[in-house]
C-alpha cells in the first residue's frame, strides 16, 4: 500500500534540463528501493534509473552520465535531474517503488524534448 505521486514534468528544447519529482506515501517502511522508467507510445517500458535504500544505484545505458537520482530516505522521495535532453528521451515518466509485497507505480508526467 504504497502511493506514488510525480511532478515537474513538460516541455523543453533538445540539450536542456529538466528535474522530476516524485513522492512516495503509506507503507513507506516497506520500501526497498526507488526510482524511475519510462515509456514512449508504442514502445516498451524500460528502466531509466533506480537507488536502493543503501544507495546502489542502476542506470539505464541511454541515460549514462546525463541523468541522475537525488533520494532522500527520510522523506521518501526520489528525484531524477535530466540534463543534456535528447528527443529519444521522451516519453511518459512512471516513478516506482520496489516493496515487500508488491512493487508500485506512479502516474506519470509527460516529458517532451522538442524544439
């Protein structure tokens, strides 16, 4: 029972910034690890970046040395800092929770690098 919410979402240029917010609630104890994948319109889901609570952290290959997570464990929130912005990166962002029970998802902000 873990409820996701994200934010910061929009439209930017090719080679700007942009960071997403996501704050998660409820059994937040039960929370092992945070973060966020993506989804464009007819393609699949795919892992953008994860943290654990340890701070092991997992980024997809497309967005090596451009995106970062920013966790704090204490609020339970993860925020991704988009920078350098390519058109492939758009797409529908999905925060997620992995849990004890079960893993979670957030709805979703639209991000659309475009000039």
């Amino acid at each position: 029972q873990v409820k996701l919410v994200e934010s910061g979402g929009g439209l930017v240029q090719p080679g700007g910034s942009l960071r997403l917010s996501c704050q998660a609630s409820g059994s937040v104890r039960t929370i092992s690890g945070l973060g966020w994948y993506r989804q464009a319109p007819g393609k699949e889901r795919e892992l953008v970046a994860t943290i654990t609570f340890g701070g092991a952290e997992d980024y997809g290959e497309s967005v090596k040395g451009r995106f970062s997570l920013f966790r704090d464990n204490a609020k339970s929130t993860v925020d991704l800092q988009m920078h350098s912005l390519k058109p492939e990166d758009t797409a529908v962002y999905y925060c997620f929770a992995r849990a004890l029970l079960d893993n979670y998802w957030g709805q979703g902000t639209q991000v659309t690098v475009s000039s």
